[in-house]
C-alpha cells in the first residue's frame, strides 16, 4: 500500500513538473516570437523611418497608432507628431551652433552665458511658426501605424532666429550682464547667425 502510494505521488510530482515546464516553455516561445515580430517589423520600415535626414532641412517623423476612424484622424495626430519633434530638433540645432560660436568668442563665464541663451533659444523656438514644415512623406505599416516625415527648410529657421535677435538680447539683459558681457553675447549672436546662414548654403 505504502509502496503504491509512493508511485502515485512521485506520478504526480512528475506531471506537475512537466507541466510547469511545459508552461515556462510555451512563455518563452511566445516571447521569442513577439521579438520576432518586432524585429521584422522594424526591418521591414522605410529607411526614412529610422534615419529621418532630409539636405537643407530639418526633420522629424510623427506617428499614430491605428484609429477605426481612418485618415482623418490619424494623419493629423502624426503631422502633430511630427512638429513636436521639429521644435526639439530646431532647439537643438541652434543650441549646437550656440556652443559653437561661444567656444570660439572663448567666453569666460560660459555657465551663466548658457544658461541665459538656453532660455532665450526656449522662447525663440516657440516663436518659430512651423506651419511652414511640409509633409513629404508618408508610410503606414501592416499593423495600421501612420508615419509621416516632415521637414523644415534650415533657411526659413535661420531667417526666423535673425529676425528674432532682440529676443537673445532682452534675456542678456534682464539677467543684468555687464556692458563687457553683453558685447561678448552680441558677438556669439552674430557669429551664430553667420554659423546658421553658412550652413543654409
């Protein structure tokens, strides 16, 4: 009896084990297979997707999800998408032209000067009316996923941040900079729009 009870709970063990394994095994292959799938996914989007480089311009690609209302909802959340990403792109940009021409002017109190024009650029970039970025292209992949790539022209945003100069300059002063500090700002301003203009060529 006991030799029979024994067999039949080594059974059990048996079968709960395997089934657990079972379990763990059937987790981990579907797992695989959504990492499969994404993959694919991935491999089989536009290179404009993933390498969003327009020449001349700026540019950023919006994405929607799939909506059972069609185009007409979809397209617009990916062109909004799409500006959002622009006006980090934007702020980007100048932020790097504006290290550069402060490295070259060899500013001497760099932190403040950075601070004040990283403000300056924020509102800058806000100013910059992006209904002139244009759609250019557009994908939507097999799981109904809108992508758009928008582009700016690097022209219209040098001319914009021209335009824009003062805005620079009103934020050097409320930060009460000294006459000396306020003509080594003029002159990293004029050198990054030189920089801007340069690279619009």
């Amino acid at each position: 009896m006991k030799k029979s009870t024994l067999i039949l709970s080594l059974t059990a063990a048996a079968v709960v084990t395997f089934t657990g394994c079972a379990d763990k095994s059937s987790n981990m292959s579907k797992e695989e297979q959504q990492k499969r799938a994404m993959i694919e996914a991935n491999n089989n989007l536009p290179a404009w997707v993933l390498n969003p480089q327009v020449e001349g311009g700026i540019a950023a690609v919006g994405i929607a999800g799939y909506s059972k209302h069609g185009m007409q909802v979809m397209l617009p959340q990916a062109e909004m998408d799409a500006r959002a990403k622009l006006a980090g792109q934007i702020q980007t940009e100048i932020s790097r032209v504006q290290k550069q021409a402060m490295r070259h002017n060899k500013i001497n109190d760099l932190d403040d000067f950075e601070n004040v024009f990283k403000q300056a650029t924020k509102e800058v970039v806000k100013k910059i009316p992006l209904s002139g970025a244009r759609k250019v292209k557009q994908y939507q992949a097999p799981d109904g996923t809108l992508y758009v790539l928008m582009v700016i022209e690097k022209r219209d945003v040098a001319n914009e941040v021209k335009d824009m100069k003062d805005t620079y300059l009103e934020h050097m002063k409320q930060a009460r900079m000294t006459r000396k500090s306020l003509d080594e700002g003029m002159k990293v301003l004029d050198d990054m729009m030189k920089e801007l203009e340069e690279e619009t060529k």
